[in-house]
C-alpha cells in the first residue's frame, strides 16, 4: 500500500491522509511530489483522474480525496476503530469531519497551511467565524473528554485526523483560542506522529507562493 501525497509544508489533505494510517500504526510507503509542477500532474495521472493528492492506491485499488480514504482504512484496516463505537457519538464525529471535509471556505483561502512559516493576516468577517465555529467544537468536546483521552472524542478518531491541519494554521497565524479549545491544540500539537510530519515539513525548502499569505511575523 502507498499513499501519493503533496509538498508537507502546505499540503492539508496531504496530512489528512498521512495521519490516519501514520497515527493509527498502518504500514505504507510514501510518495512525495511537488505540487503545481509539471511532473506533478505527469505522475497523479497514473494512479487519479482528479489530478490531486492525495491518493491511496492499495493492490489494484485507488482512493482519492482524504476522507474517503480515511474510510476506506477505517473499513479495511481498523475494523471500525477510526470512528467512536457508541453511535451518537460516532454519528456526532462523522458530522464534525464532514463540516471540516466541506466547509470553513473563508478559514482555508485566508490562512493557508504554512508549517514553517509565522505569519500575519488581516482574517475577514467569515474568516472570524469559521474561527469561532471551530474553536467551540473543540472547547465543547474538551468539556466533555479532555479527561478522558484528550482527543475530540476521547481516544484518537478521524475526526482529530480532519482537524490536525487546522491546529498547525493557527500556530503559523498567531490564532488566540478560548482555555478549552487550546487544551485541544496543544494535545493534538503534542501527537508523536504528527511532530514527525512537522519535522520533515522543514526539509522541503520549496516556496509555493499562493499559500504564502500574509507578512512575516518579526
């Protein structure tokens, strides 16, 4: 099995897919390519007609798009564990990844994933929502389960893997959380697999110029 996957500085549905076979101990080899190069969409032609990463090709077959691949491994690898067992809860967690997967426009134009980058943005009225519509899911789970894992759910689900990027958004843009919300955060930050994923981030030198937004922070 291999996952095709995007530079690690910017690439969010990169690290979607990454994480939810990293995070729950799956073996797999890595491809890594550079986004927007010509041999970029040379090389996803052969395993997506999509034309984007990332993507799970396992025998003959292949996944694109994060969540579905996050499906997929739940299905075939962790026999349902990826999601919470109790099925509100389980009903609530696919709810909150679906509105990460589809939602929160604003949050994604305006601040870009940039892991080695601090930055300085001027986040309009929708952004300031989406911002507000995150921070009380994570604090109102954490009222509930910071106590009882630490996770969105408690133990580590898919819906932690679809907000991870997010975590890292703030950090780069200096985003201020309410007390419950930055518990998340900073448990989420903490994520052995995840500090891998942001220690070979800063191997990648490469620039890609629309996902530089705003100033540098002094």
């Amino acid at each position: 099995m291999k996952l095709i996957i995007g530079n690690k500085n910017y690439s969010t549905w990169s690290l979607r897919g990454w994480l939810v076979l990293r995070g729950f101990d799956i073996d797999f080899e890595e491809v890594e390519m550079a986004l927007f190069s010509t041999e970029f969409y040379d090389e996803i032609a052969k395993y997506s007609g999509a034309a984007k990463v990332p993507v799970l090709v396992d025998g003959d077959i292949s996944v694109w798009d994060s969540l579905a691949i996050c499906e997929y491994v739940n299905d075939t690898y962790l026999d349902g564990k990826g999601w919470p067992s109790e099925p509100a809860q389980k009903a609530k967690a696919r709810a909150i990844a679906a509105e990460m997967h589809s939602g929160f426009g604003a949050l994604r134009n305006e601040m870009p994933m940039n892991i080695r980058g601090r930055r300085k943005v001027s986040p309009s009225r929708d952004c300031e929502k989406d911002i507000a519509r995150i921070d009380d899911i994570w604090s109102s789970q954490m009222k509930e389960f910071s106590e009882k894992g630490g996770w969105l759910f408690g133990d580590f689900s898919i819906a932690d893997v679809m907000y991870a990027p997010v975590v890292l958004r703030f950090i780069t843009y200096g985003v201020t959380l309410s007390d419950d919300a930055q518990r998340y955060a900073t448990h989420v930050i903490q994520n052995a697999a995840l500090q891998q994923w942001i220690e070979e981030s800063q191997q990648d030198t490469s620039v890609i110029p629309e996902d530089e937004a705003g100033v540098d922070v002094a």
